[in-house]
C-alpha cells in the first residue's frame, strides 16, 4: 500500500489554558502578533479522501469553523485530560448533515474521558439531539481510518500513558516528557516529528524546550514543530529564532505537506 500525500493543520498549539490565558498581563497574553494566539492543541490530518482530527478540544467549534470543515472520518484522542477531549459535544452538527455517528479512537483511558465528558450520550433513555458516537478502543497495533494507516506511540505524561501517533512520515506527540526505549524506534525514520515544548522550566509532566530539541536530535529527525506551548515559554518570534535549524515553534493555522 502506498502512503498517501498528507496534508497537515495545525488546529490549535497552546497548553491547556490557551495562550492568552485568561486574566494574565504578561508580554505573551497581550502580544499583537498572532503567532502567540494559541487554541488548545489539535491537529487535522488529511488525505484526498480521508480527514482525521487529533483531539477534541474545549476550541473544537471554532477549530472547525476557522478551517471550513465539513466533514471528518475520525478524531484520535491522545488522552483524557480536559483540554484534549472537551470538544466532543461540539461534533453533532457534523452528525446532524452526514445522519452518521462521529468515529472515536483511542485507549481504554482516553475513550472513559470522552464517556465522562458526554456521559447523556450513553444513557439508555435517548434525549433528542444528543452526540451520536462510535468509540473504538485500540491497542499499540497500528490501524487504518480511510486511506490513511496509524501507528500508535506509547508516550508518558508523567505516571499517564498517552498515544502519540505516527502516519508514514509523520509523527505527532503531545502531552509527553518521557518515552520508553522501545517506543522511540516507532519514531525514528519520520521526515517531521511534532512534539510538545511548554515551557524553559521544568515541569512534571511535559517536555521542556530544551528536552524537546535534544530528543529531535536524540531521534535524528530532519524537521520538527514543537506544540502545546504555554505564555511561560516566551514570544513565538524570540523563541523561534534562537532554535536550531530544522526546528520551529507551530503556531494556529501552520499548514505543512508531507
Ligand atoms: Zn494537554
Ligand atoms: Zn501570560
Ligand atoms: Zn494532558
């Protein structure tokens, strides 16, 4: 099978809170360039007939408004924090023209967040206009939505396991800051990894700028975008221009082909 060419969004690349965040004065928050608005992180995967959402989040309506979607084959969810999954109430319109159910992937833990976040989706007496959902629960076996394979990647978000996810040349990771052995050979050989930086400091649970350029090369990959960044980590463009060649910080509506 061949891969298909790939088209990449990038929906949103802020942590958690979103960049501004809410009630802060920093330089990030009331920055003018754009680059440091950031949406919760989520990527849109497309081929010339399949369209895959990564992550649900709490800015999925307006993700999809912004990029003029109108249909999509699946969401992946990486895991079951609030910021990844709180989007998926927001897929019924999708439902409402296609009169189909929205198609979820993920593990055992990611799909109880989504149960948890709609869980009138599940009752057995059936309000009207509540979100239609398939929820398929994979392993670390690779699988295939559309003309478009998937591997998924093992990933630790402190005592967490969260799925990266790896299509052809592509590899997308959020929420990380460490990754066993075995799993980083699944990565290697990707022409363009993305992979959570939050901040310079160092933080329980996530990546930090630095532990982020050191693993790019640690792996040899030729490009990387780093994502899920918070106001901590700086201006995008005074960041942007000090990382090593290669690299680049992602922002809301990077586009990039593959
Ligand atoms: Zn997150
Ligand atoms: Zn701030
Ligand atoms: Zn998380």
């Amino acid at each position: 099978m061949t891969f298909p060419h790939l088209k990449i969004t990038f929906l949103g690349t802020g942590t958690s809170t979103g960049v501004p965040m809410v009630a802060c004065t920093c330089e990030v928050c009331t920055s003018t360039d754009s680059n440091d608005n950031r949406l919760r992180s989520s990527i849109m995967i497309q081929s010339a007939s399949t369209t895959i959402i990564v992550d649900a989040t709490p800015d999925f309506r307006y993700q999809m408004l912004r990029e003029n979607i109108k249909h999509i084959d699946a969401i992946l969810i990486t895991h079951s924090h609030k910021d990844h999954v709180a989007g998926v109430d927001d897929t019924r319109p999708f439902q409402f023209f296609s009169h189909l159910p929205t198609e979820i992937y993920g593990n055992n833990m990611s799909l109880e967040g989504v149960r948890n976040e709609i869980p009138y989706a599940f009752d057995t007496t059936k309000y009207p206009g509540i979100p239609k959902v398939n929820l398929h629960e994979v392993s670390l076996d690779p699988f295939v939505i559309g003309d478009i394979p998937v591997i998924p990647i093992l990933v630790w978000h402190y005592k967490m396991p969260v799925y990266g996810f790896r299509f052809g040349k592509f590899t997308y990771i959020t929420d990380a800051n460490r990754i066993d052995a075995k799993e980083k050979e699944k990565i290697v050989g990707s022409e363009i990894l993305v992979l959570n930086a939050l901040r310079k400091e160092p933080h329980i649970s996530h990546f930090t700028l630095q532990q982020a350029i050191e693993l790019v090369k640690e792996l040899k990959i030729p490009r990387a975008y780093f994502t899920h960044i918070s106001h901590q980590l700086g201006l995008h463009k005074a960041v942007n221009d000090l990382l090593p060649g290669g690299i680049q910080l992602a922002y809301d509506g990077l586009k990039i082909e593959i």
